[in-house]
C-alpha cells in the first residue's frame, strides 16, 4: 500500500482529504491511482491530517519507489 493510499484510509476518504487539502477530491483520486504519490508540496499537509500516522518520510518513499 502506497503512503498516500494509507493516508486517505487514517483520514476517512478521498474527499475528507482534499477538503482538509483544499483541492478537489478528483486531485486525490489522480494520486491515488495514476501518480501512486502525493504532490511533495502536499506532504507535510498529509502528514499533519493523519496526525503523522503517516509520516513525512512515508510520503517521501512513494517518490522514490516507480
């Protein structure tokens, strides 16, 4: 499982996120299923909503993995 795919699970939904984000929940989904990773821009944001259930560095890896 990808660190954003976890992400989306601690916080409830991909709507829930992009609400949290301030995107639209379309942007997630993109994420999710075409990118397998969040923006770097977005990383510390996610971090935080899932009160760093998933970290910073989680995030990260999912860059670097392809």
């Amino acid at each position: 499982m990808t660190a954003i795919a976890k992400a989306v699970e601690v916080v409830g939904s991909q709507t829930a996120l992009a609400k949290v984000l301030g995107v639209k929940q379309a942007y997630v989904w993109n994420w999710l299923k075409l990118h397998k990773r969040a923006p770097a821009k977005y990383i510390r944001r996610i971090a935080q909503a899932t009160d760093y259930q998933v970290t910073e560095s989680d995030l990260l890896i999912d860059h670097e993995v392809k």
